[in-house]
C-alpha cells in the first residue's frame, strides 16, 4: 500500500516466459488426434462407451484416469486442464463449474471434523462464508489479518490442517512471503499422520504472473472466471496440485461434489487462454498507468496496488515472486470521516459519474469495472476488516488508459462539488 508511485514502476516488466505464451497459444496440442482440427472440439457427451464389460469394470477402478463419465473426464475439459498444469508447473490439474467449486473441493476434500484452517489475510469473502458454513459439520477457523509469519505462527493450532492464503488480497491487495508461511507448514510436522496443507488463491496474478507451487504451496485454486476465461462470459474454477493430493481429493470432493465443468465451458476457458499472455500485458500497463494518475490525485488518499510496492521480477530471476502485475487495485477516496452518512452520498456520486467504467462484481475481462464495499450505516463493520469506508475497487480492462483517467476525472470533479454542498 502507497500513497505516491514511483515513475519508472510502469517500466517493469511484465515477464512472461516464452514456455508459457507457447501453452497458451496452443502450440503442444495433439492436432492430430483431433483431425488436425486448430481450434479444439467440443466433445459434448454425457459418457464414454467402453469396448466391452472387462474395460467398463477397471475403467471405473481408476476413474481418475480413465475417461467413464463427463462428471469425471471429459477430453475437453482435460485439454485445458493440461494447459493449467503445465502453467502452473503442477502434475494435475482440476477444473470446476465456478472457483468456489475449486475452495469447495479443496477444504471439503483435505478437512474432517475437528480440523481447523487458518486464513492469511483478508480472504475473498464466500470463501470465509463457505468457511463458516463448516463450522456447523466441527470444522473451525480463525481469519489472520495483517499478515507476519510471527502472527500466522501463533494462529496455527495442533488441529489446524489447512493454511489458506491470498497473496495479493482483493481488496485491499495486501502481499506476504508466501514461501516464509509454507515452511511454517511444513515445520509443524505430523500429528495423526496428518500435516498442514497450504492452499493459495491466485486468482489476481492469474497462472502467468505468480507461481505458488514454486514455493512449496500444495494446492493452487483459481477463479478461472476473472482472467483464465478473461471476457466476462464463463463462471468456472481450477485447482492444481500433485498427483498424491490430487487423486484423493478427485475420489472424496470432485467426483462426489458434482461441480464438473461443462465441455462448452471448458472450451471458452481454453479460449481465453489464447490470448492470457497478450491480455495480461496489456492490463499490466494500463494497470499502472490508472494508478500513477490516482496516485497524484489530491481526492485520493492511498493507492493499493501490489506492484508499487512489491519487487517485479522475472521467475527465471525470482521463481517465487510476481513476475508482473494484473488490472485488478483499489484507492481510497478522500472522504472527511466526520459525517459517514455524507461521505457514502459523496462516494455513491463518485461512482455514479462513471461512464467508461461499468459498475458490477468480478473482474478479469476486456470491460474496466468499478466497485466499492461501502454501505450506508457499515462504515465501522467495514474498518473493523481492516478496509476504509472511501475504498474504491478497479478492474483496468483493455480500454485505452488516457479514456480511463479522463472518466475518473471526471468522476472526482463530481466528488468536488459533492463536497462544496455539505
Ligand atoms: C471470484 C473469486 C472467487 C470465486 O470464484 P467464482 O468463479 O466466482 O466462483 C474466489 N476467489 C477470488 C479471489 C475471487 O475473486
């Protein structure tokens, strides 16, 4: 979190391995078992024939592998999977039917009653939701904000099974030593043959820009609906891992949930995929340059945008730090404190005199969008998360930056005059 960025910031990066863009692109696909088709087929089925009996009975032995049920596998669905993986530098990879398929299958699947989870950081708020919902089954958990690995030690218990992190936060984008909690995991060792499982959200630096496994984390989760599909027309999840932990999970949560992937979808997401290294890139620097104009905005007090703060480096330099930054920060307006209910009508005007910014939830597609946690008469619940009641969340998409800077101009010289009729 800043308040002034530096000017040359923009300059870094982003570094995208060249293995990465060659994924996306496409490049390892088997054109030939698919009739040289370029563009994937759709293969819509419900199940897969089995040449006789004997293969439908240990087809359902080891339906991790084998392909019996569209529930399960489906070649569609796998050829992105593969893709993710191979991003990601995981074995396996799951995709779901939305990524709180993939929080699902992941605390669902590690956790049994009388565990506990441990959250770092201001956490994505179903997720602590979905998390509450456990408690009613034994399973507990505590919220870490702030994050020092001296405060997330203190918070692990002897029941605790899951580390869960979000690294940037999507909120207020807050960073930490990934690597630094993972090896507090680990140092926890076995109790009942069982360890601390870590399990990063990297649904912000999208599989291009952030690699979690790198530093040890077990389980990557991403919302494939923000910038994996990227256009604002695909609500979908993913979940990268090892086999050993993978095939467990497959058998308890992913199978069982039921939260499968459309093929239909799954073909969108590998789509999307195309295109992520040139899409991130661009959101990237118009990310930065949105928020070097903020940051010399007399109506906008911080700017949270991981990259001002955080050192940008190539993984082939630093495989275990941003390699480069998404479209996806706050700021926090200027608001005076002393009348909470004004300061939500001055907000509420802010964000109304956007034109090119659209208001709504999520993030990751083409469109810019605007949103703020606010609510009239919440400003303390709000605080009490550790979020100033003026925060302003911005998706930068793929507009040209200066038309960006001009519609929140405009927006703050609304602002202005909402204050001169206190
Ligand atoms: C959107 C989001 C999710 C949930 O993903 P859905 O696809 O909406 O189910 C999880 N984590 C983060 C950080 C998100 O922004």
């Amino acid at each position: 979190m800043i308040s002034k960025a530096g000017p040359e910031a923009h300059l870094l990066g982003p570094w995208i391995a060249p293995e990465d863009e060659l994924v996306c692109l496409g490049h390892d696909e088997d054109l030939e078992a698919q009739s040289g088709a370029l563009a994937p087929p759709i293969v819509q089925t419900s199940l897969f024939a089995q040449p006789s009996f004997d293969q439908l009975v240990s087809s359902l032995d080891d339906e991790y592998r084998a392909r019996v049920y569209s529930r399960g596998n489906n070649p569609t669905v796998q050829a992105v999977e593969l893709k993710i993986a191979a991003l990601e530098g995981g074995e396996s990879c799951r995709c779901l039917g939305s990524g709180m398929a993939a929080v699902n299958m992941v605390l669902t699947g590690a956790l049994r009653s009388g565990d506990h989870i441990v959250f770092a950081g201001q956490t994505y708020g179903p997720t602590i939701n979905f998390a509450r919902r456990l408690e009613r089954f034994g399973i507990d958990h505590v919220v870490v904000p702030k994050v020092t690995p001296e405060r997330v030690a203190s918070a692990l218990r002897d029941n605790t099974r899951v580390l869960w992190m979000e690294s940037p936060s999507t909120m207020v984008f807050e960073t930490f030593d990934v690597a630094a909690l993972v090896q507090l995991a680990k140092d926890r060792g076995e109790t009942d043959g069982r360890s601390v499982l870590t399990a990063l959200d990297n649904s912000w630096a999208s599989p291009l820009f952030q690699k979690p496994l790198a530093s040890g984390v077990d389980f990557v989760v991403h919302s494939a609906t923000k910038y994996i599909g990227g256009h604002s027309d695909v609500v979908a999840g993913a979940v990268v891992g090892s086999h050993a932990l993978m095939e467990p999970l497959f058998h308890n949560a992913f199978l069982l949930g039921g939260a499968a992937l459309g093929p239909m979808d799954a073909w969108l997401l590998n789509r999307g995929l195309r295109t992520l290294p040139t899409r991130m890139r661009q959101h990237h620097h118009g990310g930065f340059e949105v928020a070097q104009f903020l940051a010399q905005c007399e109506h906008v007090r911080t700017v949270m945008h991981p990259g001002l703060t955080a050192q940008l480096k190539s993984h082939a330099e630093d495989p275990q730090g941003l390699a480069g930054c998404s479209g996806l920060f706050s700021f926090e307006l200027a608001l005076d404190g002393k009348d909470r209910d004004h300061d939500y009508d001055r907000l509420n005007a802010f964000m109304n005199a956007l034109r090119r910014f659209r208001i709504g939830v999520s993030w990751g597609g083409v469109e810019s969008l605007a949103l703020a946690p606010a609510r009239r008469g919440k400003a303390e619940a709000l605080e009490a998360q550790g979020v100033a009641y003026g925060t302003v969340r911005l998706s930068i998409g793929l507009e040209p930056p200066a038309v960006l800077c001009e519609d929140l101009q405009r927006a703050f010289d609304v602002f202005q005059r909402s204050g001169a009729s206190a």
